[in-house]
C-alpha cells in the first residue's frame, strides 16, 4: 500500500509537468518513471488520459488492499487475540488462591477481564501496528525524498528532533494520569456492584439519595480524571502540528527558490516532494496518537499481566498423591496461619479428628473458627506446620481428589442462575434427578422445591435472590452431600434459618453426618449439643474442648454462651406490653 501511495503521488507530479511542457514547450520534459515512455505521437491529451487512468488504478487497488487489511487485522487481534486473553485472564483467576482476592476489590477484577484486555488490544492496533507503519513509512518517505532533493529534505526535516524530544516528555507526564483514571474507575464500578447487591439494604435504611452522591462523585472523579488526559493531550496535539506546518513554510520558501532557478522540476520535484512532506508529517503528528495510546494501553497491560503473572499460590505437587477414598481423620499439627505479616489468626494450633468424628468449633468474631474449616481444602496453606488428611499432607494431596471429597457450605451460601437441579448438582454435573432429590430430602430442602413454579426446573436469579436465607442454606446443604464426602465442613449453616427449620436440618443431618467426619462452625446449643466434641478458640487458640456435658461444668465461652440460650425456669417472664392509658396530657 506504500509503494501504490508513492506511484499514485509520482503519477500526479508526472501529469502536472506533462501539461506544463506541453503550455511552455522550454520547460523541461518530464521524465517517465522505470525509464517507460508512451510512443512519440502520442498528444498532450492522450498522455493526460493515461496518467489519470493509472492513478485511479493504483486507488483502487489501494482501496481493495486497505480493506483486506483492515479485516484480516481486526480478526486477527479482536476476534483473536483479544479473546484468547481475556480467557487466558478469567483461567489464572479461577486457580488464583483466595489470598487473591482478599487482597483486590471485585470492581478492580472484573474491569481487567473486559476493560482492560480491550486496552491491551489497543496495544497491539494502536502502538505496535501503528509504531511499524510509521518506521516503515517514515524510511521510505525519507529515502523518496532524499533521491528528490537531499538539502531541501535536510531543511524541510530540521525541526523533526524536537518532535520526538515532545513526545517523549509528553509520553512520561501522561502515564500517571492513565493509572490514576483507571483506579478511579475501578471505584466508580465498585460503587455500582455494591449499590446493585445491596438495594435492598439501601432501600431499607433511606439511603437512596446519599448512594446516588456516592456514585455521582465516584463518577464525576472519573470525569474530571479524563478531562484533564484529555487537556494534555490537547495541548500536545496543535504543538506537534505546528512543527509539521513550519515543515511546509520551510518548503514554499526554498522549494519554491530552487523551482524558480529550474533546479527542481515542479511536478515530480515540488509537488511529489510536497505530498511526501505532507504524508511524513501526518504521520509524524501520529506521534502523539500513539504516545496518548501507549500510555493508555500500557496501563490496562500492566494490569491484566499482573493477574497473570500473580504467583498461584496453591498447586498440584510434582508427584500428587491420589486418594481415592478417604477414612476421613484430620490433623492439624502445630498450625500457624496469618492473613497479612505478624497478624496470627492461628497460633501452633493442635487437634486431631478421628473418622467419622462430629466436631463443633465455637469462638468470638475473628477467632479463627473459618480460617481453620478453609485449610483443610487448601483454600489457603499454613505458614507454618501441617493440616494432614489420613496421614498424608494436604499439600502433597492431588488438588482436585482432595475436593471432591470435601463438602463445604459457607457462611453465606451462593447459588448461581441455573436451576435449582443444577445448582444442587453443580459439584456432580451428571448425577440423577433421583440423586439429586435424595440429596435435598435430607438437607430438608425437598418440600419448599416442589411448591416453586416449577419444581428443581425452576431458574433461580442471580445470586438465588428469590429465595429466601434459609432455602438457600438448604440448597447449598443439598449441594455439598450430594458429593457424598468423607469430610463434611459446615460453617455455621445453620445461622440464617428460623429454629423450626433448623430442627429439621439437625434431625436430617444427623443421619447425613454418619460415617463422615464433620466439623461445624457453630453458636446455637441446639447445634453444639449434637457434637462429639467440642473445640473452643480464642485468638486462634484452644482455650477449651470436650463434650457439652463436660464444658458446662467449668466456667468459660461455652458456659457463657449456653446459658444465655438457656432460660432460667425461675426467673419470671417480662410482663405483656400494656399501652399506657390516653389522659388528654401532651
């Protein structure tokens, strides 16, 4: 496309001094390019046709190569490249450790998987293919003109240092802005996600208007942030044109002087000489696009290659021991755990389960009760000691075996928009309705299913939003025996249930739980009571354990914590709510 730009321009100059020969027969005859001539008899009009015939030619042939390029590009990076990225991002993300996504907001993650990998397209459209086409331009329109007129090109080019000098220091000053922009950003759709999640929170406590300011400033400083990118970019811009237009004054002046003294012909001299100027210099002032897309591009790079290049924290050993069917016994042997540096939340923890064992955990806020059920699946790796599963090492476990024998329900239970078969199945995608069935029978979630418009067919929303807390406990339950696990981890399942209900669960539990080991984060009595034992923690340590007999004889956590739901039959009963008579006063 290069060399058809360069003919179609050379053909131009050829027709001007074809008709300026043929008007003063004392000019110079212009001369033919590659040394062809048309034959002696040819008329002025008859060359002017032919020259004119080429040039719409060379553009039409320019026209069908720029459109197959643009196509074949735009497939390559868009319907390529970009996709293969963004998959290659959403992979690392899935076998990132938890650690991960403690330490970035879900705002921050999910604007690299879209918006960002779109930047990084951006770096390769706008910067490296953009960067190769002005080289390659650039060369060969300097050699053109140099063949043209060497001091004239030396002239016309003398302010070209400074342009790259700008651009350099324009380059350096605008990156902080582009980081600072996309941080701002990242804040604005945090906003958004938190305001979306928690309507009904917002709603409920008349918060409307205050998260609309919220959102309106988190977005306003996204604004602001662009607006004063774009004021650099426009300064820059008219400073990189004018250095092109002082190009074309210093043309006319000595361009013009060595036509004037029939040292350089005016079509294939100064007109060629003018368009190639002028196509150097528009792609000199693509400079600053290019430097205003590095920046741009570079930062969205930056941080989709930090996602992958994260460390994966939690692998496969080398050589992974595969159990494939576990007795269940568990270990925690002198366990230390710390989410940051020099904050323990698990401190040379000691315990041993035996298969098949019923272990409830009990402890104030940040005692470590969920920190200690999350290495047991390796969601995380002690710092220091070992969490052994039948002896063996859960990191020397393959990964995979090692969860699948695993059920877990969290604290907060979520559920994907699927149906509710498939959200009780989503651990064994190819398990039997009959299976799947059993599997909520027990969790108690059997009954509340089939009263839904249509039965475990029936599409949940996002997040199982149209079910209650409860139900989608229930669900989850359903969804973790269904693995028929060795080891069952429940962490406090039972706390967004009404007690009826939780009654329900701890009866069908209790067959559920047989020949598996279970360890349940618990505070209700009605569940601690059903343990084998019971582990009491306090700062990540064991401060009591035994049965609920024998931890009701000794003062502490759980004594505390079992009288205050068990009432003393002696004290009397508040009396009833009376409203006070209405005497007329004020």
């Amino acid at each position: 496309m290069l060399a058809l730009s360069l003919a179609g321009l050379s053909f131009t100059g050829l027709g001007i001094d074809v008709i300026r020969h043929a008007a003063d027969p004392e000019v110079r005859a212009p001369t033919w390019p590659l040394g062809i001539r048309p034959p002696a008899g040819w008329s002025t009009y008859a060359l002017v046709a032919l020259i004119a015939v080429c040039v719409i030619g060379l553009a039409l042939v320019r026209g069908v190569l720029t459109y197959a390029y643009t196509v074949s590009v735009n497939t390559l990076i868009q319907g390529k490249l970009v996709v293969d990225l963004r998959a290659a991002v959403y992979d690392k993300l899935q076998r990132l450790s938890f650690r991960f996504f403690d330490a970035h907001q879900s705002g921050s993650i999910i604007n690299r998987v879209t918006t960002d990998t779109q930047n990084a397209r951006l770096f390769i459209d706008g910067v490296i293919m953009q960067a190769i086409i002005l080289v390659l331009t650039l060369t060969v329109y300097l050699i053109y003109m140099i063949n043209i007129h060497p001091q004239l090109t030396i002239v016309c080019l003398a302010p070209a240092p400074l342009l790259f000098i700008a651009s350099y220091v324009f380059s350096r000053k605008i990156r902080p802005a582009y980081d600072a922009n996309r941080n701002l950003y990242d804040t604005m759709v945090l906003r958004l996600s938190e305001s979306v999640q928690g309507i009904h929170v917002v709603k409920g406590f008349a918060r409307i208007p205050q998260e609309i300011n919220k959102f309106a400033e988190a977005n306003d400083a996204v604004t602001d942030q662009q607006r004063a990118i774009f004021f650099k970019v426009s300064v820059f811009t008219p400073f990189v044109m004018f250095l092109t237009y002082l190009n074309m004054l210093l043309l006319l002046g000595y361009g013009g002087y060595l036509v004037i003294e029939h040292e350089l012909a005016l079509g294939t001299g100064l007109l060629v000489f003018a368009g190639l100027l002028a196509q150097f210099s528009a792609q000199v002032n693509n400079i600053a696009t290019i430097a205003n897309s590095m920046q741009q591009s570079l930062t969205g790079a930056r941080r989709v290659f930090e996602i992958l290049e994260a460390p994966v924290e939690i692998k496969n050993p080398p050589v992974p021991v595969r159990l494939s069917k576990m007795r269940g016994e568990v270990t925690f042997d002198h366990v230390t755990f710390e989410y940051k540096p020099g904050e323990p939340c698990l401190v040379d923890f000691d315990l041993s389960i035996k298969p098949g064992q019923c272990v409830a955990i009990l402890g104030e806020t940040g005692a470590g009760k969920s920190t200690l059920l999350s290495l047991i699946p390796r969601f995380y790796d002690p710092g220091r000691g070992r969490v052994l599963i039948d002896g063996v090492d859960v990191r020397r476990i393959d990964l995979d075996d090692l969860r699948r024998q695993i059920g877990v329900v969290f604290q907060e239970s979520f559920l994907f928009s699927n149906t509710v078969a498939a959200n009780i199945a989503f651990g064994q995608p190819g398990a039997t309705r009959d299976a799947v069935e059993q599997a909520a029978k027990i969790a108690a979630a059997h009954e509340f299913i089939l009263d839904l418009p249509n039965g475990y067919d029936t599409v949940l929303g996002e997040a199982g939003n149209t079910l209650s807390g409860g139900q989608r406990q229930r669900l989850a339950l359903a969804r973790s025996i269904l693995l028929n696990p060795a080891i069952l981890l429940l962490d406090d399942p039972t706390a967004a249930i009404d007690a009826q209900t939780e009654e329900e669960i701890l009866a069908a539990l209790d067959g559920a739980m047989q020949g598996r080991t279970t360890l349940i984060v618990a505070n209700r009595l009605s569940t601690l009571r059903r343990a084998d034992l019971v582990v009491v923690l306090d700062d990540g340590r064991i401060v009591q354990a035994g049965t609920h007999e024998q931890l009701m004889k000794s003062d502490g956590l759980y004594q505390r914590t079992a009288k205050l739901q068990m009432p003393d039959e002696n004290t009397p009963l508040p009396p009833a709510f009376t409203p006070a008579a209405d005497d007329g006063s004020m």
